[in-house]
C-alpha cells in the first residue's frame, strides 16, 4: 500500500467529521461567509500561513508563490444553489451522508481542504508555487465571480488550474459551455379584465417571446451543441387584472463562441420586437459564462491526460470526457490548461436529497493525491 494511499485512509474518519460540520453550513451564492471562516480557520489551526478571504468570499492558501509566474491551483467552490439562510438538515446511514448540498461541492471541499494538510504536515514548497482555493459563486447566478476574481488578482501567473466538481471520478471535464443569462421584465398599461379588455397585457406578451424562444433554430456544428431555456416566469395581480407586469429569467449555452454570438442575436431580435409604444421591455444581463479561449492544445491535452491516467491507475477505470460549465471556464477562457475532476462519489446533486457515499471520500483525496503529485513532478518536485 503507497503512502498516498496509507494517508487517504488513516484520515478517512477526519474526513468524515470536516464534511459533517461544512455541510449544513449555508451557503447560497454571495453568501458563503460562514463557509469561508471555516475553511480559513482549519487551515489556520494546521500552521498554515499568509492564508486570506479576499473580497469575492474566495479562501485562498498561497504556497510558495512569492515571484513565481508558473503557479498551479488546486480550487473547489464553497457555495451550493440553495437559497437557505439556515443550517442545512444533515442526516445519515452506515453508506451515506445526506445533506442539501453535501457532494455539490461540499465534499470536494472537505478533499481540498486534507489535501492541504498533506502538504502542511509534510512541508511541501512547490519550486513554481500552488493556490489552494475554496471558490465562491460557481453556481448559478453566482457567475463565476470568484474565479474571476482569483484570475484577475493573479493575472499573467497562473500557469494550469485543477479544480473538484464531480460526483463521479471516473468522469473528467476538459472543455466548458458558455451561456448568457437574462432577466426579462414586460410592462403594459393593465387594468380591469373587463372593463378594460383589450388592453397589452404583460403576461401575454411575455407568453409571446417565450413561444418565440422555443421556435428558433439552434446552429448545427458538428462536435458543439447549443441549447436555450425560460427557467423561471412570475407576474399579475390577480385573476381579474391585465397583468401590468411579467418577469422571465431565461438563458442560452453553448460550447462554442460563434453558437453564442448567433444565440445572441436571436434573442436581441425577439426582445427588440417586443416593444412598442404600449409594451415596455427591459432585460438585464444577469449571468455571463464564457467559452473556451486560445488554449495550447498540447498543454491541456498533457494536463487532462494526467488526470486521466492517475485515476485509472487508482480504480482500473477508464475516464470518460465530458463538456459542462464550471470554474475552469474562466481560466479556459483567458488560455489557461484547466480541467475539472471528482474527487467522490454520490448523487441528487441540486436536488435536498442529494448524498454522498462515505467510503468514496478515502478514493478521492488517494486521487488528489497522486493528481498534485504526478503534476508537480513535472515541475521538478517529486512527493510520494
């Protein structure tokens, strides 16, 4: 049994208690404080220094970086797409832990965070630098603002970024899917439902854009896919009122940028041709995820291949590659090699039944293990 494998195990229990405390800790996108402490403060009581909360809630742990322009990030979001303000209910079985989100990515963080304390307790000093980061507003509306905002403190020196967002090790994420988000208001005049029939009415209108949304063609590009949604539709006063207001929050995706900028154009038309002067339309760029930038083949080849190869050489499975959006879209974006890996197992992901299996927490540091170890080799650092 390999050291890494020893560690994964002899810390299994401590794994177990990490992910039991953050996980009915809330979190909703924006409002990860409470998370955020407690990662600085376990990070803290290890003899980790020069750790911080930036602006964006985002926990960062500097290793080594002080004049390196080669830095490698190990990165896992804190926040969770449920709105509670509360602690979330926790229960569990003899196999899992449920909790609202407990795996997405709550347990991602509990492996970051161990994985950091291999690198404490060993006295680890990467030559070329790492950036452990627990990631704030990953999900949803959150718009990927702390990612954003670790790339733009860090500009010109972040040389690959790893980060663990999955439920399921043997699936690896090395492309990314862009998407544009709005939020769309109609306002008419309104008024009585009989007295005043005839009238705009907001939610009719509304209505019509949605209809229109789901007649447009998607671009057919061989090895991209397009998609497009209405999440959310809210208005009206009552059942006897012309509705004087209708809201949407709708949205495209894509994983290629002229797919986007064609999706773009389709909804600018149909939120143009909605107004007039009885039907007022104001839509509000709410998410903005981008795709894929200029990225050295090679590079991110070398890196996804690592990732794949070390996690098989764990479980004797083969990885499957995926497209999604996740943080590595902005480092992606900027042509910065980046993939996303898991790093446990579970499911219900966004759903209040979502678990986590215990026992594939020892798998997934083993795998952060030996991913940090086989990546910093290449650096000239060598830990096993």
């Amino acid at each position: 049994m390999n050291r890494f494998k020893i560690y994964a195990s002899d810390h299994y229990n401590e794994a177990l208690d990490i992910l039991r405390r953050l996980c009915v800790i809330p979190a909703p996108s924006h409002r990860e404080e409470q998370r955020a402490l407690f990662c600085r403060d376990y990070l803290l009581s290890l003899g980790a220094e020069n750790v911080y909360i930036d602006d964006k809630l985002n926990v960062i742990y500097p290793v080594n970086c002080d004049g390196s322009n080669e830095i490698t990030v190990f990165a896992a979001h804190t926040d969770t797409v449920f709105p509670d303000t509360e602690p979330y209910p926790m229960s569990e079985d003899d196999e899992k832990i449920y909790c609202p989100g407990v795996g997405d990515d709550t347990a991602s963080v509990t492996v970051l965070l161990l994985l950091a304390k291999y690198f404490i307790e060993n006295r680890i000093m990467p030559d070329k630098g790492v950036l452990f980061v627990m990631n704030s507003c990953e999900e949803g509306l959150g718009n990927l603002e702390g990612t954003k905002a670790l790339m733009k403190a860090y500009s010109g020196r972040i040389k690959r970024f790893i980060t663990f967002d999955s439920a399921d090790p043997n699936e690896l994420c090395d492309k990314c899917v862009g998407s544009h988000r709005y939020e769309v208001e109609v306002q008419t005049q309104g008024g009585h439902s009989f007295s005043c029939f005839g009238r705009k009415n907001a939610i009719r209108e509304l209505s019509q854009m949605v209809t229109e949304i789901y007649n447009i063609q998607v671009p057919q590009i061989e090895g991209s896919k397009t998609t497009y949604n209405v999440g959310i539709i809210e208005g009206g006063t009552s059942v006897n009122t012309i509705a004087q207001n209708a809201k949407m929050l709708c949205e495209y995706r894509s994983d290629n940028r002229e797919c986007l900028a064609y999706m773009k154009e389709r909804f600018s038309g149909i939120f143009e041709k909605a107004a007039n002067d009885e039907v007022k339309v104001n839509v509000k760029l709410v998410g903005e995820r981008p795709c894929m930038g200029d990225v050295d083949p090679i590079l991110q080849k070398k890196l996804c291949d690592t990732c794949a190869d070390t996690i098989t050489n764990i479980n004797g499975k083969d990885v499957q590659r995926k497209i999604a959006s996740t943080d590595c879209n902005i480092p992606l974006s900027l042509g910065i090699p980046s993939v996303c890996i898991g790093v446990f197992r579970g499911g219900g992901a966004h759903t209040r039944e979502e678990y986590v299996i215990k026992s594939s927490l020892s798998e997934g540091l083993e795998i952060a293990l030996n991913v940090s170890s086989c990546l910093l080799k290449s650096d000239g650092l060598i830990f096993s």
